[in-house]
C-alpha cells in the first residue's frame, strides 16, 4: 500500500490556500486510530479538544500552536505530542500556506499498551518533538501503520516508537507544561463533563459538586485548560461532530447525536472550530481504512 504522505494529489494541490483537502488513513481494527494529511492551506483552528492523543508534524511552511494563552512558533519537520483532553488551537501565521500530518491514538490503546497511570508516567500535556526525532516517527509510524495487517501488527509498531516517544531524553522532546495534574476540583469538573457532554450541564451545580464557587469554579477552569467550562463542553460536541461526520448519518443527525441543538447550531461551532463548515470538511476528506 502507498504510504500516505507520498499521495501526489494532495502534494501538488496548493493553488487555493483557502481550501483545504484532508486524507485520512483509517484502521481498519482500532477505532479512532486515525492518520490524517493535509493540502497546503492557510486556515486557522480554533480552541479544541480530542479524548485521545494528537501527534502533528508540520511538513511545510510554518504554523503557531496555541495552549493555554500562549503560542510557539512550529516550523517545517517540527512536531507536537498533545496529551487528551488539552485544549488547544493554531494555524497559519501572518497568512501563510503550510501543510500537516497528525496521528490519532486513542486513549483505551494507551491505556492498553502503558497501563493506566501512563498519563503521568510518561506524558507531558504538550511536547515539542526537535526535527531529525520528530522525522523518524512520522516515517515509522505513518509509514508503517498503513502497511499492517492486523491487529496485533499495528498494537506492536505503536507500542515500539510510542515507547522510545515517551521515554525520549530533554535532547529530543521538550515539554512546554512539565505536569498533566491540575486542581482536583477542575480535574474532577473536566471528568463530569466528559461523562455526559452531549447533554445539557447544570454549571451551578456541577461547581457544587466539586465544592466550589462557580465563578471561583469557571476562572480557574479556564487557567487550567485555557477555556471556560461550557467552552470545553462545545469543544467536546464539536470534536464527536468531527468523528461522526466519517459516518453515513445525515448532518442534521450528527447535530443531534453530537448534542447540539440543530444543524445551524453546529455549523456555527464547528466553522468557529475549523473555519470549515461540517459539510464542507465532509466533502473535503477522503478516507481509506485498512
């Protein structure tokens, strides 16, 4: 099978930056293990947030990360370990064009491989990976994730280069946040809201229920995470809207089953999010699953 980021139809599609095509290799064992590669393009991607771990590599031109306030420069052959649930954001800076992989992996497959304290064993909410690093693995995990054929296969090669990825020395990943811990209340506020996000939250309440004030609650939230509480909620819906959109449901469907309250009302989010809208992003990605 032809390795993803050699497809010559997206490397020679650069003659609109403000559309953007995306492939997506899809697998075909693990759900939500997902690789994804872009056209060049000059978009910009609002606050958001996946329930599993993001890997990007920038492959060309330059990009600004957002976290929590503030924004790093990433250029081409750098590349980004974003830990799930943290927030982030970025894009084109100063209007120009630039390109970029990501790896999806879901949290149960990092449960399973590193067991469940892995998060704070191993991961940083946001790593910088240096470029000769970060090169290797993208060529050994979008290189050889497409070509397994199996289960077991793909379980091995993430459990290999994931390792050597978490265990890697100051000289090849540099942490911007050294510790995924955080207040008790906000991290038992932020698992709340993850369990029933698709539903309507009662925020008076839910500060209730980690014993604080709920503007003491919405404030310190937002130094945690970057974004206020009912934020993260949408950015939640939005990103289950982004998944569910791979599927045959209709978009109105997707809205609901995503929670929100029609069409138009994810439309709006997810263009804030994407600067696409869902239909438009649909059309826009070409998905192979193996």
């Amino acid at each position: 099978m032809q390795s993803l980021n050699t497809n010559p139809a997206l490397s020679n599609h650069k003659s609109d930056r403000n559309v953007v095509a995306f492939r997506r290799w899809q697998s075909g064992f693990i759900p939500d293990l997902c690789f994804t590669e872009t056209t060049e393009h000059n978009l910009v991607y609002g606050a958001h947030v996946h329930d599993l771990m993001e890997i990007i590599w920038v492959r060309s031109g330059s990009t600004d990360l957002m976290f929590r306030d503030r924004s790093y420069r990433m250029r081409p052959g750098d590349a980004v370990v974003i830990a799930p649930d943290e927030v982030h954001g970025g894009g084109s800076c100063d209007s120009s064009g630039f390109s970029f992989s990501t790896l999806h992996v879901p949290r149960k497959v990092l449960e399973l491989l590193f067991g469940y304290n892995y998060l704070y064993e191993y991961m940083t909410p946001v790593r910088l990976i240096d470029g000769c690093f970060a090169e290797t693995l993208h060529r050994e995990l979008i290189g050889g994730l497409p070509n397994t054929l199996s289960l077991a296969e793909q379980l091995a090669c993430l459990a290999d280069v994931l390792k050597r990825l978490f265990q890697a020395k100051r000289s090849h990943a540099y942490p911007i946040v050294q510790s995924t811990a955080c207040h008790p209340a906000v991290k038992r506020a932020k698992s709340i809201i993850n369990e029933s996000y698709t539903e309507p939250i009662d925020f008076c309440r839910l500060a209730t229920e980690v014993k604080l004030h709920q503007r003491y609650l919405i404030s310190m939230f937002k130094t945690v995470t970057g974004i206020p509480p009912h934020q993260y909620q949408i950015a939640l819906r939005v990103d289950l809207a982004r998944r569910l959109l791979e599927s045959d449901l209709s978009l109105s469907n997707v809205a609901s089953s995503a929670g929100f309250a029609d069409q138009s009302h994810l439309n709006r989010h997810f263009k804030r999010t994407y600067s696409l809208t869902p239909g438009v992003f649909r059309e826009q990605t070409t998905t192979m699953k193996k």
